[in-house]
C-alpha cells in the first residue's frame, strides 16, 4: 500500500470540479481533506470508515451545543469539531477515489450523515435556546422558531440540490469541465458549512451567538429560494 506522501501526491491530480463550490470548500476544506484521505489511506482505512470518524466528531459537537452551558471555551471546541468533522467528510470521497471508487452504499452512508448532522445540529441549538434562555436570551418562545427555520432552509437545500443533480443528464464522456466562477464562489460562501461552522465561535457571547445564527438563517432561506427556482428552470428543459 502506498505511503502518506504517495497517496497525497496521486490525490492532487484527483480532485473534482471546482464548480459550484465556494472558497471556503476549494481552499481550506477539500486541502484539508486531501491530507485526511492521504493519513487514512496510509493507516488502511476504507472510506466507509472515515465516513464514521466524520460522524463521530460531528456529533459529539452537536451534542456539546445542547448539553453543556455556553461559553467562549465551548464555542472553539464545538466549532473544531465541527470543522475536523467536516474535512473528514471531504476525504472520504476522496479515499474512495483513490482507491479506484466507491460505493452504492458508500455514497448512501454519507449523505445520510450529512442530512443527520444538519438536522441534529439546528435542533440542538433549539434545545439550546430553550435549555439556556438566559445566557442567549431567547426567553420568548419565538426565538425557538429560528431553528426550526434554519433547519428546514438547510434540509430542503441539501436534498434539492442531491435530487438535482440525480435528474441533471450526465455531460458526454470527453467533455470539457465548465470553468469555476470566482464571483459564484464567493458569493457562496454565506451558505458553506464551513463558514456557518464558524458561528459557534460565538457560544460564549449569547446574544451575539443567537443574532449571528439568525442572520446566516435568514440568508440560508433567501438562497432556498434562489436555488429552488434556478434548480426547477435547468430541470424543466430536461425531457421526461
């Protein structure tokens, strides 16, 4: 089996299309999952595997957010592991190619990770608002709405866009990758995980945590709607 070095330098020239990702994804999350996959594939672990170290760092977060008290020191622990969870995330996709591809259950694995840990995480944070009501100062029962919002913006994102691409026709073998946009790519960035894992570093200020996370809830519901209508206008030229 090839080393750590080896591994890194053949997933350097394997990397998908930069494409509809945003910045945060292209230049810190998809690196930091090229080490991750070339460590794993060192250590012999199956993509399925790191799928499972992703899961497990990402939960644990999530479950710090709902049962511990807030505060600064929560606040980068929680965002760590959100952050190492979701470069794991990266390199299992990569493991897997480097590994000559995955599979149906791998790919299966994943997504019902990721749909997991979206869900978790926005309700945790409604049972923390509720648990917490004096340190982020969600006393009225409204706040506990903002959650529940941002959750669905999120889930509905997350599975139009997997559905999507599902009903897209593949491009013909041989075809020329469409160049990646910079504008696009940043003004993606409101929408990363990435960059929403790093609201968390606010726990420890309360209200500046509940009006930050209310803020990036509302653009996440502007971007649903952007994207439900883009993604329904590419479909409708699809033939049935």
């Amino acid at each position: 089996m090839a080393g750590f070095g080896t591994a890194l330098r053949e997933l350097r020239g394997a990397q998908k299309s930069a494409k509809g990702v945003s910045l945060y994804s292209r230049f810190v999350n998809r690196p930091a999952g090229r080490y991750l996959a070339a460590g794993s594939y060192a250590l012999g672990l199956t993509p399925n595997q790191v799928t499972l170290v992703s899961a497990a760092f990402s939960f644990a977060a999530v479950a710090a957010v709902a049962l511990a008290a807030p505060s600064w020191g929560l606040g980068i622990a929680v965002w760590a592991a959100l952050a190492v969870g979701f470069a794991f995330d990266s390199a299992d996709g990569q493991l897997a190619r480097l590994r000559g591809g995955g599979s149906a259950a791998g790919e299966w694995l994943d997504h019902v990770v990721d749909c997991a840990k979206l869900t978790a995480l926005h309700t945790c944070v409604l049972i923390a608002f509720y648990r917490f009501p004096e340190a982020y100062g969600t006393g009225g029962e409204g706040w506990l709405l903002v959650p529940l919002g941002f959750q669905f913006a999120s889930v509905v994102t997350f599975f139009g866009g997997l559905l999507t691409e599902k009903l897209k026709p593949r491009p013909a073998p041989g075809s020329p990758a469409a160049a990646p946009s910079t504008v696009r790519a940043v003004a993606l960035l409101p929408v990363d995980y990435g960059v929403f894992c790093l609201v968390f570093l606010l726990l420890g200020g309360g209200g500046l945590f509940r009006w930050a996370y209310a803020g990036l809830g509302a653009v996440a519901a502007l971007f649903l709607v952007a994207f439900l209508a883009k993604w329904f206008r590419e479909l409708s030229a699809v033939p049935r």
